[in-house]
C-alpha cells in the first residue's frame, strides 16, 4: 500500500507540473504546433487519418491523429492541441517508475541477490520523482510536438519485454499464457514508437543487448519472437509507406546532418560534448525548448546524475553488467541522432529520449546517498527537504520565470495568436486580409509563420478562409504591386505579418 501511495504522489505531482494553467502556459502557439493542429483540423473535417503528413518537412501521423480524435470533442484551442502531449508526459513518468523497479528487480546484483526491495524501490521512486519535476520533462509535456510519444513508447516496451524475462521459465506460446501478451504488448509499444519520432529509429537496437544474456535459453527466443513480430506487424504499414515515398523517411535530416559539413568530425566531436555538457553546464539555448540555457537537470539532481554514472560503472565491473549497460547502451543510442545533427546545438528536443536513463541514473545517486545516512528520523528529514527544494525550484522556473518571460511569449509567437482572437472578434462579413511578408517553408503556398493565425480562426482550408472571408496575401500576388495596398475593398481589415 505504502508504494502505492508514493507513486500516487509521484503521478500526481506530474499531472500538476503538466496540466495546471494548460490554458495560458505555455502562451502563444508556434507555427509548428499550429501545423499539426492545422493537419488535425483537416483530418476532423475530412476524416483522413494520414500515417504520415509530408508538410513542414514531414511528421508521422500518430500524434496529429490523436489531437484531431481530441479536436473533434474540445475547444478549438491551442491547449487541445497541448493536452494529448501532457498525458503522455504524465504516463512516462509512471513508465519510468515500472521500468526502473523491473530492470534492477531482475538483474542488479544477480549473481549474489542481496539488493532489498527497499533498495530498488527507491531508485525507481526518486527515478520517476526526477522525471516528475524536470523543466526538460514539464516544458515537452506542455507543446504540441509529437516527440514527447517517443520516450513513452520505448519506456513501457522495454518495461514488458523485461517482465518476460525476469518470468521466462513460465512463458508459453498460448494465448492463455500472460507472459504471451506482455511479450506481444511490448512489441505493440515497440511498433508504435516508430510513429513518434524520427529519433526512435534507432532505439530497438537496444533489444539486441539481452541476447548475450540469454541467447542460449529457449524460452527466451520463444518470448522475443512474439515481441518483435508483434513490433513488426505494428510498425508495417508505415514501412510500407516510406518504401512507396523514399523521400520522406529522412526529410530534413540531411540537410541538418555533421556529415554534410566541411568539417564533420570536428563538428562530431563537438556536438559530442555540447550533449555531454548540456545535463550539467550549458543547455539547449532555444527559449521554446529551455529556459536562458540553463543545464537540462536542476543542479542537485546533475550530480546525482554523475554519482550515478560512476555507480554503474563501479557495478558493471563488479559483474553485474546488464542494468548498467543496458542504461549506457540506451544513452548511446539515443545521443546518435543528437550529435550527428549541426542545428541548435545542444538540442533538448531531438534528446528527448536519453531522458529516461539519466534520470534513472540520477535516482541511483540519490539512493546511494541516502544509504549513507544512520539516522533514519535525519535521512527521512533530508529526502523531504530536497524533494521539498525540487518541487519549488520547478514550480519558479516554469511557472514564474519561463512563463512570465517575453522571450517565451515571442518563442510561441504570441502575437499571432492575439492577431488571430482580433480577426475572430470582427463580424463574418467583413472582408479581412492578413498581408503575409514573413519568410519560411510554404505550405500550399503560404509561409508557416501564418499556420499559428489558421489554426487559431480556423481558415487552414480554402473554403473556410471563404466562408469566414479571411484572406492570405503574399508579397507577389498584390494587385499591380501596389504597396499602399490601395487595391483592397474600402472597409476592410488589414494585418501585416
């Protein structure tokens, strides 16, 4: 019961950090949050639920499919559009706890079994508190983009997959069999995962870590099988589609990519260490992704990271290899789209998915810590204190300075959004031009900067832009080129953007 309640709390703490104030925070709506809105709009009125949306350099479809199933029953709102990413930030952070408790259950200290539960327990729960209060974890969970599905995904299927294991005497190909289900669960949750991200790609290479382990079981090949055609059979169509559309399976990676630099590996080696260093000394610098580039983990929470680091280390070469490396292993991974990319560097967003494992790290440091207090009435008194320190330190940074900052409010394009509630307030009637001059990708002839104002009045498509007698104009299609735009019906409402 006594874990129950901890890890309600845990959750709790969560959906706080993640769903209070959705409404107003984070302000404005960026272009590309509005994409997908727009896309989802479209798929509400069409009911075409695309397995990928080729505009704005191409995303999968799963995520703009779940926000149009919200659109359908919700207010047309940038906070719709928010809150299917708030829930999956909520669920992973209940994936971390489940995760950490079954990697160190099963294989921390194998070979002597002395690890107490309370022990495992602990790390999991200062894992998923970690995951609870981080503004790297809070601030994805708050934005429209379809990465947040990333570390949701991986982190409930390698929670299934690892239940098999630790069970495998017991599996059986049977349908009765619920080591069968979890197995085919967690392949389910492997298939979807590569409808997240571009950066989930190369995460089930790290499945391919057990096999050492326990290649030369049976029944563990037997649970695998189930595991990976379950992911295959998930993940097929979308296979499917990019083998009928080569050109959308890498988008925009190679335009961004190191190796299309002069200097490729310096830039590697770099970028090598601006991911290093962006857990503990300079973050991601984007003010829709961080906050003044601070270091993505709280001071306190970056060296607990470290001692965890060397804590593992220290365990894999006591012989207890399989936890540490597959949270060494999982870093690795999910670094490589990271450092092989030349854009905005470090980048918070692209590294969404080496969250888990660092703060799964971190919880081991915290525990290690803790252990060494004698005095249970002193440790429980400093844990309160410093989870007490973290909470309030999240609650400041997010909801006070991030929020409150105009640096944020021009990062989510504010304005545009004020623009768009102004057209919504004039009459039907009135004739409303909004003079597009800013630059960026087109989307059927107009740049995205004005995608934020089409989803906020609803006008993404011709016949609502008709209907609601909204216009878009682009330098070149001005009557005549007259620039004192002396050629729109007298009456009308004009907006410059």
């Amino acid at each position: 019961m006594k874990k129950i309640i901890l890890i309600g709390i845990v959750v709790a703490l969560a959906a706080f950090f993640r769903l209070y104030d959705l409404k107003n925070v984070p302000p404005g709506l960026y272009p590309d949050e509005a994409m997908n809105g727009n896309n989802a709009l479209e798929t509400v009125v069409t009911g075409d639920y695309k397995i990928f949306y080729p505009e704005n350099n191409g995303r999968e479809g799963l995520f703009i499919n779940i926000q149009a199933v919200f659109l359908k029953f919700l207010p047309r709102e940038p906070w719709a559009l928010r809150l299917p990413s708030a829930l999956f930030g909520i669920l992973t952070v209940l994936g971390i706890y489940l995760l950490t408790r079954e990697l160190f259950k099963n294989f921390w200290d194998q070979e002597e079994n002395k690890k107490t539960d309370k022990r495992v327990e602990l790390i999991a729960f200062l894992a998923s508190f970690f995951a609870a209060v981080s503004f790297w974890q809070i601030n994805f969970s708050r934005i429209g983009f379809r990465a947040i599905m990333a570390p949701f995904f991986l982190v409930f299927s390698l929670y299934f997959f690892l239940r098999v294991i630790r069970k495998r005497k017991d599996f059986k190909f049977s349908a009765f069999n619920s080591l069968f289900w979890c197995a085919a669960i967690g392949g389910v949750f492997m298939g979807l995962g590569f409808y997240s991200y571009i950066a989930y790609r190369a995460m089930p290479a790290l499945f391919l870590l057990l096999i050492p382990f326990f290649y030369k079981e049976k029944k563990f090949w037997q649970a695998t099988t189930i595991f990976v055609i379950t992911g295959i059979i998930v993940a097929l169509p979308l296979g499917i589609y990019f083998i009928q559309n080569t050109q959308d399976f890498l988008g925009r990676t190679a335009q961004v990519s190191v190796f299309s630099s002069p200097t490729p590996a310096k830039d590697l080696a770099i970028n090598i260490i601006k991911t290093a260093g962006m857990f503990n000394f300079i973050g991601d610098g984007n003010a829709r992704h961080n906050y003044a580039g601070k270091p993505e983990l709280e001071f306190i929470t970056g060296i607990l990271f470290i001692v965890g680091i060397i804590i593992a280390v220290r365990c894999f070469y006591k012989g207890e290899k399989i936890a540490p490396a597959v949270l060494f292993f999982w870093l690795i991974l999910a670094a490589l789209p990271v450092v092989i990319s030349n854009e905005g560097m470090p980048h918070s967003l692209r590294a969404i998915l080496m969250a888990p494992p660092v703060f799964i790290l971190a919880g081991m440091g915290g525990e290690k810590i803790l252990n060494n207090f004698k005095n249970e009435k002193a440790k429980a008194f400093f844990m309160a204190a410093f989870l007490a320190y973290l909470i309030s330190s999240a609650n400041n940074e997010y909801f006070v300075q991030f929020a409150k900052s105009q640096e944020t409010a021009n990062a989510f394009s504010k304005n545009y959004v004020e623009i768009g509630r102004e057209l919504n307030a004039l009459p039907k009637e009135k004739l409303k031009y909004v003079i597009v001059n800013s630059g960026g990708t087109d989307v059927r002839g107009v740049p995205m900067l004005a995608q934020t104002i089409m989803f906020i009045t609803d006008t993404f498509l011709r016949e609502k832009q008709k209907e609601k007698n909204i216009y878009y104009v682009l330098p070149d299609e001005r009557k005549k080129g007259q620039e004192d735009l002396s050629w729109v019906p007298e009456g009308s409402f004009i907006v410059k953007i």
